[in-house]
C-alpha cells in the first residue's frame, strides 16, 4: 500500500517522438508500457466528486484501487496536489461488488495508453487518450518545472485538470454535450498501441 502526496502536471501534446527523444537524450529510462482499463466509483448523488475526492479501479499490468482527496497544501493551475492512498487488488470484480453493495456504483469508464519513463525524481507519462495525447510529470514540483524544461515543455501550457475535466472541455470546444465515459473503438485502440508500442 502507499499513501503519499501525487504532484503532477500534464501537457497536451501533437505527438510523443519529440518528448520520447527528449527523454533519451536526458538519460530518461523506459519503466512500462501498458493498456489501462479505469472505473471511477461515486454514490448516486455524486457525493466523493461534490468533495473533491475520487475512488477509482484499475486493470493494466495488475489491479489497483485508489482513493484521492484534497491535499493538506494545495497546488495550482498548472501542479496538481492530492492525497493518494493505493494498493493492489487480485479481484477487482469481487471489490467492484463489495463497493456497490457500499453504494459506490460506476460513474465513469476511461481507456489509455500509457508508456512511463523515469527521469531522475520524477515519473514521465505519455498518455494517449481516445481524445488526445498528453505527457504527466509526477514528481517532486521543483523537479517537475526542471523535467518540463528538459522535455521542450513550457509551465505556462501545464494544466492541473484531471482527464475527466480535460474530456469535458473537449467536448465543450465541440459544441458537444458533457459525458461521462471515454473509451477507445476497437480501430482507436489498436491505433493507440502501435503508437505507444505493443502494451
């Protein structure tokens, strides 16, 4: 189990070559590369989202829940600060079922792509989503400003918002009505592993 601050920053990006050999000119290491599957649990009134906390399930190499909630210092526009409490699980169905039977019913699906490097303090994500491409810097916030710079990426372009709330604004610029799931096609997925590498 960990419990421990999650400081991140994420920047919308047109593609990963540039930031992957940014990252193995930097010394950056390759950790993974994996499909995800994610379930963001809530109470029919929506009260964990109301207050700023979210319990999500996980499949990609294994199974992971995890709950977020508000940081004791909070972050900024651009670095987001949580409390983050996590650990694995072998049968997501089974806790799935012990939380509905709680009242904590699927509120929202999500589908990425993640590749994960290692630079120094921080973690390096490059996520492709069924609606963009996106690089999390998760580290110490110092480090995350001097990775950003390291990579070509600007702070003044870093968003604290979750991919949700990205999801939504996606949609807004499209004149599109607010939803609750993203997820790949079939053809988007299979486009999404060969950018990123079979997972």
């Amino acid at each position: 189990m960990s419990d421990a601050a999650e400081i991140e920053s994420k920047f919308a990006v047109e593609g990963f070559a540039p930031v992957r050999g940014a990252l193995a000119a930097a010394g950056g290491e390759r950790v993974s590369r994996w499909f995800e599957e994610n379930l963001v649990l809530d109470t029919a009134d929506g009260a964990l989202r109301r207050h700023d906390r979210l319990l999500r399930l996980r499949r990609d190499a294994s199974g992971k829940v995890t709950f977020k909630l508000p940081a004791e210092v909070p972050g900024s526009p651009a670095v987001k600060v949580r409390r983050e409490i996590e650990t694995g699980v072998d049968d997501l169905a089974a806790l799935e079922a012990i939380f509905a039977a709680l009242g904590y019913l699927p509120r929202l699906r999500y589908e990425k792509v993640r590749e994960t490097w290692r630079l120094g303090p921080v973690l390096v994500c490059l996520d492709r989503l069924p609606y963009g491409r996106f690089v999390e810097v998760e580290g110490p916030a110092p480090d995350i400003a001097a990775a950003a710079a390291a990579l070509g990426l600007s702070m003044a372009a870093a968003t604290a918002k979750t991919y949700h709330d990205l999801y939504q604004d996606h949609l807004a610029a499209r004149g599109l009505p607010p939803a609750d799931s993203f997820v790949f096609t079939p053809q988007g997925r299979r486009e999404a592993l060969a950018e990123l590498g079979d997972a």
